[in-house]
C-alpha cells in the first residue's frame, strides 16, 4: 500500500516550532501556504514586467545613434536598476518557490543551517525564511 505525501503529513502536523510556540494550526499553514503561492504569481508578474521593460530599453539602445549622449546616459542607468531589480526579484521569487517545495515535503520551519526550528512567528512575518534568526545574521555578516 502506498500512502501519499499528504497523508503523511497533515497540514501543519510536521511544521516544528520554537520553545514556547503554539503549534501550527492548520488554517495557520494554508494561509502561509496562500501567501507563498501569491508572492510567487507576484513576483513572477513582476518578472515579466521588468523583463519587458528590459527588452524595450535593450531595443532602444541598440539604434541609440544619433541621440543625446545625456538621453543614453540615463538609458543605460535605467537598464541597470531594471537589471537589478529583476535579479533581486528572481532572487525573492526563488526563495519563495524553494520555501513551498519544502512545504509540500514536510521540511518546511527547519533551519537550512543549524537545524533547529525557524520559529512560527518568524516564518509568519517571512514565509520565505529558510533560516533562523541567528543564521541568517550570521550569513549575513559573511
Ligand atoms: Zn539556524
């Protein structure tokens, strides 16, 4: 007999807490579950919007002869940002993404690093966090 995934883990069952968190409800983990999935159709929106915008200066710039050097100048600055700002957002997208696939394995809450829970409270303000408080400060200062 095969058992699925989801029988094997009830929604909210597996997700560990932090000494002195209420356990996860399961209305608690749909909702973070909800939230994943619209920041990842956000971000991927936001995607494609930037990567338009992308394609419409890349355009631009490639019969830029003839124009203001200022006008090109700041063509080029806008690119970048747009640049930026798509990386930073395929970036939260892919947290995201990865913090779900977690989820539906039933690894979700735990540190990426240490192992020890992420915390409810963290996780609520941050769906997408892989990492405890501690470690992520820690990788930060790297
Ligand atoms: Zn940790």
């Amino acid at each position: 007999m095969t058992a699925t995934k989801a029988a094997q883990n009830p929604e909210g069952a597996l997700l560990p807490v932090r000494e002195g968190e209420d356990p996860w409800t399961a209305e608690e983990v749909a909702e973070l579950r909800a939230e994943l999935t619209s920041e990842v159709e956000r971000m991927q929106q936001a995607i494609a919007v930037v990567e338009a915008e992308l394609a419409e200066l890349l355009a631009d710039g490639s019969d830029g002869a003839g124009r203001d050097p200022a006008d090109v100048g700041s063509s080029n600055f806008e690119r970048d940002q747009e640049m930026s700002l798509a990386s930073n957002t395929r970036e939260m997208l892919e947290q995201n993404v990865h913090a779900l696939r977690l989820l539906d394995q039933g690894k979700y809450g735990t540190c990426e690093s240490c192992g020890n829970p992420i915390g409810k409270a963290r996780l609520q303000a941050f769906p997408r966090a892989t990492m405890c408080v501690s470690c992520k400060q820690r990788a930060e200062r790297r």
